[in-house]
C-alpha cells in the first residue's frame, strides 16, 4: 500500500522560508501529476502549485511568485519551497499524487507563520 509522507512544516516567522518534501513510502509506479494543496482554518482546501512528470507546472496566483515546485521523476518524490512567507499562509499543507486511474494523499504538515 503506497503512503505520501510530507515533511519539512513548522514555525517560521514573517519573511522566512520552508521547504517541503513528499515522497512515497511504498514501492510504486511514477505519477502522473504531484502536488501540494493546503487547508487554512475555515477555509476549503485550495491548489497551492502541481507539476506533471513532464515539468508542467501550474501555480495558484496568491503565490506572486514566492513558491516553487519541483519534482524528482525517478524518486516520485515533491518539493515545494515556499520563501518570503506570510501570516496568511499558514496552514496544513496536503501533498497529492495521482495517476490516470487513482490519486493518494499526505497526512498533512503544517505550517505556521506567526512572530
């Protein structure tokens, strides 16, 4: 059974700077898309950045340009790094992997960014 298990949240304070990693703890085969989602508070889940095993990378606009995805094909592993951070991106923040005919799910990290 295949499990995402992200890594890399915590406290930073305004400014700073994280860098997740999701990666697959069973044996698998590659994916088709990977990516992070996150889930403030109150708030639905939204798409934070996805990227495709051919480098095609899609950003939701709140970033302006602050995160980065990126991906090693041959790990099936995801990373995010996520600089300049502010209050309002403090969540948990949800790894997905999917292929064509199933999609799997991280726990979760969080990520606070509080002074």
């Amino acid at each position: 059974q295949v499990q995402l298990v992200e890594s890399g949240g915590g406290l930073v304070q305004p400014g700073g700077s994280l860098r997740l990693s999701c990666a697959p703890s069973g044996s698998i085969f590659s994916f088709y898309s990977m990516g992070w989602f996150r889930q403030a508070p109150g708030q639905l889940r939204e798409l934070v950045a996805t990227i495709t095993s051919g480098g095609n990378t899609n950003y939701a606009d709140f970033l302006k340009g602050r995160f980065t995805i990126s991906r090693d094909n041959t790990k099936n592993t995801v990373y995010l790094q996520m600089n300049s951070l502010k209050p309002e991106d403090t969540a948990v923040y949800y790894c997905h992997a999917a292929g064509r005919t199933y999609e799997y799910w991280g726990q979760g990290t969080q990520v606070t960014v509080s002074s």
